[in-house]
C-alpha cells in the first residue's frame, strides 16, 4: 500500500504540527480522519483511509497518523494554467461543491468518530460573535451547516494530465460552517496583488466559478454567496478593510 503527500505530512506531525499542543495534534488528526470517512459517503473524490493513531496510542509510528490511500494526479498550479484548462477546473470544482451541498448537519464544528458514529465537536471560539450581523443578516439567518475546506488554495486539488479533478486532499480542519461561510469565495478565486492592496472586489475567477455553479445545478442561495458576496472572505482572511 503506497502513502500519499497527505500520508506523509500526516505521519509527520512532530514537524509539520511544530509548537501545536499534543492534544491538538491528536484533535486534528482524528477529525481529519472523521472527515473523509464522512466524505467517503458522497462522490467527492477523496482518499480512502484506513487507520489513524495519536500519541500514546500510534502503534509504535512514533508520531501521529493518518493512513490513506494514494490518489493519482499532481497538485494544481493555477499560474501555468491557460484560461480553458482554468474554466474546465472550475466546471469540475463546482461539480463537487452540488455534491456538498447535498449532505447539510444541523449544527456547526469538525467531526469527530465517538464511538463507531460521526460526532460535531463543540465551536471554538465565540470571539467572533460580534461580527454576526454584518456577516449574516438577520433575514439570512442559516438553519443548515455545510462542510468546509478550510485551505482552498488550489494546491488542493489533485488534476490528470487533462485537467480533471482526480482527488481533494489536505482536510486537516475542515468542519461545518454556515452556508454563508461554506460556499462563500475562497483563496482559490482571489485576485491576492489587488485584495492585499485594498482593492477588493469579486475577480474574474470568481465570477467564472459561480456561473460553473449554477449550470451544474447548485442551489441558488448558495449560488448568489460565490457570484456576489465576498465580505466573509476579506473577513476570515484580513485581506482588506471594507470598501468606503
């Protein structure tokens, strides 16, 4: 059985954890393991896993792990992408994100395995809670959380030689957030020179995305989130201040 980057990076928690508490580590670790097994319920091409271990309980590895399959396919490079092979991965994306959209949970948090079952960890922090009604209006209000990849850069994804979608990898810390956070606009759409010099607004990708979105049948709600809004965005990431 062969390991894939995600394998490796996972086995290698005394490094790539470096200065995160033990518990932490093992938190992150069974959650990311809870996650695609989840995953693995819906057509959201993910690796299979098969084993997992913490500290003190790592089967003689040493460190904590993961242990999953190997996906073909290599990370994609969004620079050296010409527009076609950009919009066919978009087409792709957008695919999967119809398919999350179809496994909604009642309350928000990262998955945990509680005894053979999926389990919501409790929220993290409240720290944010002032921000609400300008994030989410009041009208907005979400009933349904949606899993989340939290590190959607782009390197996330694992493409053939022919630009197709072959595995999403890299879930460490993904959990359900509100549907206003779930489908906002990510880093992989991110005009990064212009939002890091104030000038925030919607980039062609992002308009590119949202329209794959809404041709593969995604909800409009959740739609209007991609093509309109990307305040959450600038929020979670401190990209910019808002626009006067």
């Amino acid at each position: 059985m062969q390991q894939s980057t995600s394998v490796a990076a996972a086995c290698a928690s005394g490094h790539y954890f470096a200065g995160y508490p033990l518990d932490l580590v093992g938190y992150l670790v069974k959650s990311e393991y809870a996650t695609l097994k989840f995953l693995g319920y819906t057509s959201v091409q993910t690796p299979q896993v098969y084993a997992y271990g913490v500290a003190g309980h790592d089967h003689g590895v040493g460190v904590s792990f993961v242990l999953m399959e190997e996906l073909i396919g290599k990370p994609w490079i969004r620079q050296t992408a010409t527009a076609e092979e950009i919009s066919k991965v978009w087409r792709n994306l957008a695919n999967f994100m119809v398919e999350i959209e179809k496994y909604p949970l009642e309350l928000a948090g990262s998955l945990i395995i509680h005894r053979d079952n999926f389990q919501l960890s409790a929220v993290a922090s409240d720290r944010s809670l002032g921000s609400i009604p300008q994030l989410v209006p009041e009208e907005d209000t979400p009933e349904q959380f949606f899993l989340k990849h939290v590190d959607a850069k782009g390197d996330h994804l694992l493409v053939d030689p022919e630009l197709n979608i072959t595995g999403i990898i890299d879930w460490q810390m993904a959990k359900f957030v509100p549907r206003r956070e779930a489908f906002r606009p990510s880093l992989i759409t991110v005009d990064m020179p212009r939002s890091c010099h104030g000038q925030v607004s919607l980039s062609a990708d992002g308009h590119l995305l949202a329209n794959a979105m809404r041709e593969s049948g995604i909800s409009e709600k959740s739609c209007r989130l991609v093509a309109v809004d990307e305040k959450v965005r600038r929020f979670f990431w401190g990209l910019a201040h808002e626009p006067n």
